[in-house]
C-alpha cells in the first residue's frame, strides 16, 4: 500500500497542528506521554513479537529483546526530558557596564517541528517506528511521521496504531504520530514543507538520495541518516599471541551475530602477517551457521556482494561457515593484504549485508597506517592490544574514522545511555550528532535566545524561580540544583 499526496497532507497537517501542543508541553506531561506509549508496547509485545517474526524471520527471542529495548528507549527519553539539562538552560543578566551594555539574555532549546524518520529493516523495532528516532523526537517536543519499512509492513501499521493510540488516551494531540507506506510517499515526504528534520537509518543509496531531497528543498533541512560502516578492528600480534583462540572465537561470534545484519558488524579486521589468525579463524567458522535474511532484497544482494569482494585478485577464502539451506545465507571469511587495501579501497571497504569479514594482514607499522587511513568512516572501531604494545598512533588514527573505539569486546551490541554514541563520520552518518543514546535528542532542537523578555512572556523553563530547580548556567557558571 502507497501513501497518497492527499493522504500525507493531511497527516502533515495533524502533526503541525500538534507541534505547538507538544513545543509546550511541560517535562512531567510530556515524560507521562512517553512511558504511556512504553506501557502500551510491552502490554502488546508478544502479538507485537509474533507478526515480526512472520515478516523478518529473525526469532522471536531475539525479538522479544528487541521489545524491552524500545521500550527501555523510550523510558529513557522520558527521564531525559524529566531531568532537564537537554535544555541547555544559559542565562546572562544584563550589565549595563559591560562594553558594549549587555541586555538580559536567556537561551534554550525547542523542537524543531514535525520530524520524519525512515524505519531500519534490520531492528524492526528498535530502529523502527517507535524506535530511537522516534523517542527522541518526541521527547525534544515534536510529532513524528514514520516512512514504514517495506520489509515489516504489518508490524509497522500495528506498532504505530498502539503507540498513536497511547499517546492520544495519555492526553497529547492527534496527529502526534503518524505512518506512511511506499517509496513515493517517503520522497514526499522528505521535501513536505511540514517537515523540519528526518532520521533515517538503512543503505547509503537510499540515504544519500534522501539525503539530497532534504538538501535541495526551497528550504533545506537537517537529515540525519545512519547509512554504512565497515567498523575496522586492529589486532595487534601481541594480542593475538596472548588471546588468540578468544579473539578468533569473537570475531565470529559477531560477524555472524543476527546473520550479519547489524550495521556494528566488524566488516575488516587488520591482522598481524604470519600470526597464525587466519587458521584459528578458520577453525571456529567452520561451525557458525547461517540463516535467512531479512528481505528478499539483501537475500539476492549478499551473493553479489561477496563476487564483488572476491574479484579483487588479492583476495581469498579463509574459511565458510555451516553449509546454508536454499535462500540462507553462508558465513564466509575472506582475506586480503594491507597494501591492496590501500591501493583499491572502493573495492575492498564496501559495506557488504550479511554474515561475511574480510581479514586484513599487515607486516608493518607502516603499512597498517597507510591501510587505515584507506577506511572510510564508520559507526565504530576495535582496538585488541597489550599494556606492553605502543598503539597511540593506531588510536589516533581510529579516532579519527569511528564515532565509538571499543579496546575490549566486539562491536556488536549498543547499550542504549546516557553516554553513548552511536554516530560517525561519512559514510556512517551525514552529521556528527548520535542516533542512540541521551544525546539524540539534539538532533530535533534548535536554539532560541530572549532578549530582554518580561517574565510573563518568558518560557517557564527559562523564569528565575523554575531556573533555580534545573541544571542551567547563569553568568558563565553551571548551576545544578
């Protein structure tokens, strides 16, 4: 089913009417709101969980997780927003004896307006209709408009009647959760002049098509997508000869983590020449299984996507997983050299969907640097290493290239807080701001300054005696209560 013109106007025209109602909204209502669309959500987790697992085949399990973290999300927002520093509250009383005279200023954030967000396939709940973008937006005080996944067509529809129905019993406008079908339908509505900002988390293609809708507007509007990441891990040969067989184990316990569907999945891992990794690799992948993926689309991707790797003639096989059934993909491990990855990194860094890394042996230090600085910009970095190593320079390098640098563990995984980050720079995403975590909600506010307002026509959050009960900084000092 397409969304029609006529249909997303009038969607655009509820969730404008509801903008000023949530832009108002105090933190307790608005943190009720929240929860009230969390409750809702668990109270329906398993026909939630059962019409998933009919449409992305990923386990009801696995799903079920799924749940209990967008509604974890969600709760979290709301105490975001209960807690009140997202307002970055900045206060600066005048002083006529400053030069030149400085009048009364105070400083906020306020949502932008009604937000787009285009739903995952591969976290058919968390990164979908009342995934992080959504929570986020909300809880920054605007209505969304969710562009449905094709690949879950079913979950979405019901997934936003719950949450819209909610929202609405818990007190806020119509109109402040919406959902629309169909390719078409989401170009529209990427350019609607409604729309004030857009999350997006799925392909580079389709991102960066949107993402150049959203830029060519007769008024351009931040798009905030998540689009692709390779996540480099570096193994140092201290590290292997110390943890070998454990780092071999991980490695692929997380690129065949979800059928290698998670946008974390390490994709290219550097590897000390002639440390004996790729043997102990191949021994643990020899019995990782498969599985079907998540869309027909990626099904009929992920075989191309390895004949494109495997054309490179550095490139070999390592290691295949358990043999797939008809329609499953197979684990496969392949391996490269450091200077072809230098040499041809628009053939070996491309992101390939699915249950497959590319090892990559160095003999140098040098030529680790040369082949690092080939990786394009990723959601995360790995760093295996030991105290008796020297790696500034690698950590250097990898802060550069990733928005999260992990020295223990794998990638895969993404504690949903108030510290982390979940963003990096291009490819993986078009802005620096994090699409998980506290801080998303910076994503959907913009600052607003009063100049000499009187009380009475001052934002309650910024009045002196609502000041002195939220963190907010007066005269160039941070206050918490």
């Amino acid at each position: 089913m397409t969304t029609t013109v006529g249909e997303l106007d009038a969607l655009a025209t509820a969730a404008a009417a509801a903008a000023p109602i949530w832009r108002a909204s105090d933190a307790a209502t608005r943190a009720a709101w929240l929860r009230a669309a969390a409750d809702a959500l668990d109270a329906h987790a398993e026909e939630l969980v059962t019409t998933a697992d009919e449409e992305t085949r990923l386990g009801q399990a696995r799903l079920r997780g799924e749940v209990a973290r967008t509604t974890g999300q969600l709760r979290l927002f709301a105490t975001v927003v209960e807690e009140g520093s997202y307002l970055e509250l900045t206060v600066d009383d005048a002083d006529p004896t400053a030069t030149p005279p400085r009048p009364d200023l105070r400083r906020m954030l306020v949502g932008v307006g009604p937000v787009a967000v285009f739903s995952a396939s591969n976290f058919p709940f968390a990164f979908s209709v009342a995934g992080g973008d959504t929570a986020s937006a909300l809880a920054a005080g605007n209505p969304v408009i969710v562009k449905a996944h094709s690949g879950h067509p079913r979950l979405s529809e019901r997934t936003a009647a719950i949450v819209s129905a909610a929202l609405t019993a818990a007190g806020a406008p119509q109109g402040s959760l919406a959902l629309i079908e169909g390719r078409e339908a989401g170009n529209a509505l990427v350019q609607h002049p409604v729309i004030q900002a857009a999350g997006f988390t799925g392909s580079l293609s389709g991102g960066r098509a949107l993402f150049d809708l959203a830029a060519g507007r007769p008024d351009p509007i931040p798009f905030y997508g998540e689009l692709g990441s390779v996540n480099p891990v570096v193994l140092t040969a201290a590290a292997v000869a110390e943890r070998g067989e454990e780092l071999a184990q991980g490695l692929v316990g997380s690129f065949t983590l979800g059928v290698g569907q998670f946008c974390t999945k390490p994709g290219v891992v550097f590897v000390p020449e002639g440390a004996g990794f790729e043997g102990l690799v191949a021994r643990f992948a020899a019995g990782a299984a498969g599985g079907p993926l998540l869309t027909d689309r990626i099904t009929s991707a992920f075989p191309s996507g390895i004949e494109h790797l495997e054309s490179d003639p550095s490139v070999a096989v390592v290691a295949r997983g358990l043999p797939a059934e008809s329609g499953s993909a197979q684990p496969i491990v392949l391996s490269t050299d450091a200077a072809a990855v230098a040499a041809r990194p628009g053939t070996l860094l491309e992101e390939c969907f699915g249950p497959v890394t590319l090892l990559v042996r160095y003999s140098s230090p040098d030529e680790l640097h040369a082949a690092l600085e080939a990786v394009p910009g990723s959601l995360t970095a790995t760093l295996h290493s030991e105290p008796s190593d020297d790696v500034a320079a690698v950590r250097e390098v990898l802060v550069r290239k990733a928005g999260r640098l992990l020295f223990a563990g794998w990638p895969t995984g993404v504690a949903v807080t108030w510290s982390q980050q979940h963003g990096g720079p291009w490819p993986a995403t078009t802005s620096l701001h994090t699409s998980v975590g506290a801080t998303a909600i910076r994503r959907f506010l913009r600052p607003v300054v009063f100049q000499d307002a009187p009380p009475a026509l001052l934002p309650d959050v910024l009045r002196d005696e609502t000041l002195a009960t939220l963190p907010h900084r007066r005269n160039g000092v941070l206050r918490v209560p």
